[in-house]
C-alpha cells in the first residue's frame, strides 16, 4: 500500500512540475487592436523565436530569447517596414558582427562587438563602397583607415 501512495505522490509531482514547466505561446495586442507581440513564454520568461510590432502593423525586431534574455540572431526594423540593422546577441549582449543599413536598405556599417562594446573593426560604407575602416578595443578607437589600400596591406587582406 505504501508503494502505491510512493508511486500516486510522485506522479502527482511529475504532472505538477511537468505542466508548469511547458511553453505556451503569447500573443500581446495594442490598445488599437493590432498584435504587438508574440513568443514563446517558458517559466514567465521570454523563451525561443519573438516577433515584435510597430501599432502600424509592420515589424519592429525579431529574434530569440533564452530565459528571458535576448540571444543569436535579431532583426531590427524602422517603422516603414525597412531593414535598419542585424546582429547576434550573447546572454543579452551584442556580440560579433553587426550590420548597420541606411533608409534604402544599403548597407553603411559593418561592426565586429564584444559585449555591447565595438571591439574590433568597423567597416564604413558609401554608396556600396568601403571608404573607411576604423579598428576598436573595448568601445575606444585604436586606428582609422581612410585609404583602404593601406588597410588592406597592413592586414594582408588582398582579396577583401
């Protein structure tokens, strides 16, 4: 009889535990009744892919939560539905590269980060041409290129 009561208590604990635990998805909506948001929430906290929504209905920014935190790769938007910038996030902070886009979607800087901070190159674009590289450890600039030749000699980078 103690064996069952055991078996009866832990299964409780097991459906218990195990109905909490499960991700349900979200859906959030404006004052004017367009969506707002929408994910996946896991433990009270944002969890796997979210949409975001500017009230005119076009998206805001796109991406993945871990626990709460932002995490890879997002998608930002202006409110006219263009592309204004892309980039990962690690634990909640902007890492690597990140591309940077003007209104008409052309591409105006390249950013290596570490930890929200630029560390590394910043590559600067006009018109779809490289006219400038400038090189940066933790958020302070350390050099600037504006002859892109020599950037490319001081780095050997002859295919770049």
């Amino acid at each position: 009889m103690r064996y069952i009561q055991y078996f009866i208590i832990n299964l409780f604990f097991f459906f218990t535990l195990n109905i909490y635990a499960q991700k349900k998805y979200q859906k959030n909506y404006f004052d004017n009744g367009n969506l707002q948001s929408e994910g996946w929430i896991q433990d009270n906290k944002k969890t796997g892919y979210w949409k975001f929504y500017y009230k005119n209905g076009n998206t805001e920014k796109k991406g993945h939560y871990n626990k709460g935190r932002v995490n890879k790769y997002w998608y930002f938007y202006c409110e006219k539905g263009v592309k204004k910038s892309e980039g990962h996030f690690v634990n909640g902070k902007r890492n690597n590269w990140w591309i940077l886009y003007d209104e008409n979607q052309q591409i105006i800087h390249k950013r290596e980060l570490k930890d929200n901070l630029k560390n590394g190159y910043c590559l600067c674009y006009k018109n779809r041409e490289l006219i400038k590289v400038e090189e940066y450890k933790n958020g302070k600039k350390i050099k600037e290129w504006t002859n892109i030749k020599s950037f490319k000699r001081r780095n050997n980078l002859f295919g770049f």
